[in-house]
C-alpha cells in the first residue's frame, strides 16, 4: 500500500450477536480505488464484518475510519451518507415492490450534493439494461440474477465511493456471474471502491487487488491477488477443510 491514508481502515473491531463475539480485534484495510476480497468458509464471520462496517450491527466496538472518519457511533443511514453502501448478503429486495421502488428506497437519504434521483435511475438502467425493462415490475418476479443486479443498483442510487459486497454471485448461472462482474469491473474502471465478500477464491483473486482469508472470526492471511492465487494452501478446496484448515 502507498503512504496515502487507506479509505476504509478496520482497527481492533470487536462485533458480535447479542452476547456471542463473532469478530474479535480484526484489523484491515482498503485503499481508495482498490478493490479487496474478503475470503473465508461459511461462519467465518464475513457477513458479521461487512454489518459492523455499514453500522446494521449495532454491538461493536474499535474503530471504521472512513475517508478519515470514524463511524463506529454513526446509525446506518449516515453511513450510506458517508458514501459507503452495502448489497448484503440474500440481497434482500423487497418482493412486493417495484423495480423502481426498491432502487428509490437506496436514495431516501441521499445528500442532495450527489445528484439528482432521475440521474441516478438512469446510471443503474444503463449499467444494467435489465433492470430498465423491467421497472414496473414486481421485484420478486425477477431472475435471481436480475434480483442481485437490483441489490447491487439499489446500492448504487446512493452515489457511493465504497460499496462492500456480500457474496453477490451466490446461486447464479456462470453467464450471470460473467454479466455481473463485467458491470462490476465497469464501476471499478469509474473509480468504485470495492470489498467483496466471497468464497469463490478464483473468482474473487481474478478480480481483486488484494485480499484477506478470514476464519473464526480473525484474519489469518493477507496478500496480493497474484501471490494468493498461487498459494497452494488457499487451493479450490480450502474451505471445505475442517475449521482451522491447513497449517
Ligand atoms: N443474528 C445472529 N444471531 C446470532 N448469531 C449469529 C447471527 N448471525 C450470525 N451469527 C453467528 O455468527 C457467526 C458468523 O456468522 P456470519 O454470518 O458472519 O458468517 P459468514 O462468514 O458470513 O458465513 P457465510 O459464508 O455462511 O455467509 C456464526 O457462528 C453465526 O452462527
Ligand atoms: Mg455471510
């Protein structure tokens, strides 16, 4: 990493449900137009992670500095503000809805400053031209694939610097995956910061810069995307391995 100040630096979080920690003193980091890849088995604690971040898990404690703020005290919706989005994990649309009222519900609380909601609709049809032909429909009509491209414009409507994904490509057919990573690389190019959370480890090093393994809670590796990729530890079947995994 250069010298510049990360734009999301995790320090010494502490996150858990209720009274179970989940996540015990992690620290990492993410650079303005980075994209990072958040890797680690199922109840690794990835998801309690990216909800300590964008403030939906209330019990935490540490340090979120964002662009050289920290949000550990600030509610959800000002962290949107901030400039931080989250698609979370199961994508979480809101069926009944339209195509056009859920992505409304990721810009309630938009800063006026970062534009106009008629220009944010039409930044997210013309990412993903499915979604444009499909606005007045009810949003759990849609494909799953057409569902998480709505999570992820939804997410978008807030004009974010930083998105964080929850294992977006869950459950969707390769071409799907294809279509989604080609729009992701798009916001990447436009400048997005990206932490993707996913255990699909060859799919998230190809795209990513760097990443982290996390298990239990804590990260037990770091590195570029190159020198995990031939890292014979994290090989395709790493998270099958009982907890603990090699080494
Ligand atoms: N709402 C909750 N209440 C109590 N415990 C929870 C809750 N959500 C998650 N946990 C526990 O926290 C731990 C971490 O779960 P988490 O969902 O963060 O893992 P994950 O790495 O995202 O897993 P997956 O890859 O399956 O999504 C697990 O032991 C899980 O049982
Ligand atoms: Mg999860």
């Amino acid at each position: 990493m250069s010298a510049a100040p990360p734009m999301l630096a995790v320090e010494n979080l502490t996150a858990g449900h209720g009274p179970v920690t989940v996540i015990d003193g992690l620290s990492l980091a993410v650079g303005a137009r980075e994209a990072v890849a958040l890797l680690g088995p199922n109840g690794a604690g990835k998801s309690t992670l990216v909800m300590a971040i964008a403030g939906t898990l209330r019990s935490r404690t540490g340090r979120v500095d964002f662009a050289g703020r920290n949000l550990i005290d600030l509610p959800p919706h000002a962290i949107v503000a901030m400039g931080v989005a989250v698609v979370p994990e199961g994508r979480r649309i809101f069926a009944p809805l339209s195509v056009l009222d859920n992505l409304h519900l990721g810009a309630i609380r938009l800063p006026a400053a970062r534009g106009r909601i008629g220009e944010r609709y039409e930044s997210v049809f013309a990412l993903f031209p499915r979604l444009a032909e499909r606005r007045q429909q009810r949003a759990g009509t849609l494909s799953g694939g057409e569902q998480q491209m709505l999570a992820i414009g939804r997410a978008l409507m807030s004009a974010p610097t930083m998105i964080l994904l929850d294992e977006p490509f869950l459950g969707l057919a390769p071409k799907i995956v294809d279509e989604i990573l080609a729009t992701l690389h798009v916001l990447r190019r436009a400048g997005l910061t990206v932490l993707l959370v996913e255990q699909k480890t060859e799919l998230a090093l190809n795209f990513c810069d760097r990443a982290y393994v996390m298990q239990k809670g804590r990260i037990v590796r770091e590195g570029s995307a190159a020198a995990l990729a031939g890292d014979p530890a994290l090989s395709a079947d790493y998270f099958a391995l009982p907890a603990g995994g090699p080494g």
